[in-house]
C-alpha cells in the first residue's frame, strides 16, 4: 500500500497543476460523501458527487467498458437522445405495457420524465452518466428494484455488474458505511439487496444498449423475458 502511495506521489510530482485537480477532484467528493453520509440524499448533492467523479478516469474506464458491447458502443457514438415523453400518450397504450407502466409510475411520483431534454454530452464519459441519468427509472422498472435504500442499492450493484459504474461504488459504500455506524440493523437487508442486484446484473442483457423508447407498446414482461430479467417481486 505505501509502495503505491509513494508511486502516486510521484506520479504526480511532474505535473503539479493535475496534481491541483486531482486534489480539488478528491475534495469534491469527500464533501459529498460526507454529505450522504449525514443523511442529505437530496438529487443535489448526489449531483454535486457524479460531477466530480465525471472528472476522474474511473469513468472514462466505464465507457471504455461499455463501448466493447456493439449496442451499447452505438448508442455512445451516435449520442443517442430520444425525443421529449409524452405521459399523457404512454398513458392510452396498454396498461401491461413499458410505456403504460412507465408513465403511470412517473406520473403518481410526480417526476418530470422530460428533466434531461436539450441536453448534451461533450465527451463519452459524460454521455455515458446523461443515458443512465434519463433511464434510472426505467432501470427500476426492468429490475423491480424499488426506490427504497435497499432497493436503489441492489439497483446500484446490478449497475455493477454489468459496467464498473464509479457512482454506484461510491452510493453502495457510503450506504453501507451509513448503516454500520447509524441503523447496523439494516445491514443484512442491504447485503442482501446488493447481492441480488449483483447476480441479477451477471445475467442479465446490457440494459445500456437499449433503446427503450422505440418500443413503448412491448409489454414489461417480454422485455424482462428478452433481457434475461427475473424482477426482484419474483426472485
């Protein structure tokens, strides 16, 4: 562990001013950690922890990962965003269809489905965060995993083990670490809904390669069916 400390160290020594950035980068995410860590799970803070590990090269190693897949090296290259979702259309499919479900639970959540439209993505890296940023709760859908702290930590580890995903070690950590030193009694539930979402991801198809939105009319259960996907209600 020194050896590699004292590697880093000089490393860096060479290029003080990525050293600069490297030291400012750590302190972003040490603020935010600390910040989940008592308790503010606000969409902000978690924000304030994706942009600073963008700048790491943690996620430039996801999209690299992610770009070996054809399908999802495609949706990366063409920058793939769809157009804005209309709920209240989705809402006359039918009701055991993505589109239905989606809109319906969006719709008794309150959730704005159109939060990214006009955005873009300069680099891969970024793309890669915007994509899964729109989709999160379509994952949630395909997986069954809820939005409760276990459920959004076994959706974090299917995360995992589909692409290193640097935001989900560091949301999987800091609630672990959280549940240790404030609510341990939540500890096997939460290792339980990891190890789930971990066996669930293994197996399962690339959900970054998908394109949801072309196919709002397929039902839920045959997309689960074609993605190798046995939701969490009946694992």
């Amino acid at each position: 562990m020194l050896q590699l400390t004292e590697r880093f160290k000089l490393e860096q020594s060479f290029n003080p001013e990525q050293q600069q950035r490297n030291h400012y980068q750590m302190l972003l995410i040490f603020k935010s950690l600390s910040a989940l860590l008592a308790g503010d799970t606000r969409l902000e803070t978690v924000g304030e922890l994706t942009d600073a590990l963008l700048e790491t090269s943690a996620f430039d190693l996801a999209a690299q990962h992610l770009k070996t897949d054809p399908g999802c090296a495609s949706l990366i290259r063409d920058r793939y965003i769809p157009p804005a979702h209309d709920l209240e259309e989705l809402l006359t499919y039918p009701e055991d269809s993505l589109g239905y479900i989606y809109a319906a639970t969006l719709k008794t959540a309150g959730f704005d489905p159109n939060l990214h439209a006009g955005m873009t993505a300069e680099t891969d890296a970024k793309y890669v965060e915007l994509r899964l940023s729109q989709t999160h709760d379509l994952w949630h859908l395909m997986t069954g995993f809820d939005t409760s702290i276990p459920g959004e930590l076994g959706l974090q580890a299917f995360h995992l083990a589909q692409f290193p995903y640097p935001l989900a070690t560091m949301l999987i950590a800091n609630g672990l670490i959280s549940s240790t030193l404030l609510t341990p009694e939540d500890l096997p539930e939460l290792l339980d809904a990891i190890a789930l979402g971990w066996k669930m991801g293994k197996t399962a198809k690339p959900l970054f390669a998908q394109k949801w939105e072309e196919d709002w009319q397929k039902p839920l259960a045959q997309w689960q069916t074609e993605l190798n996907i046995q939701p969490i209600a009946n694992s």
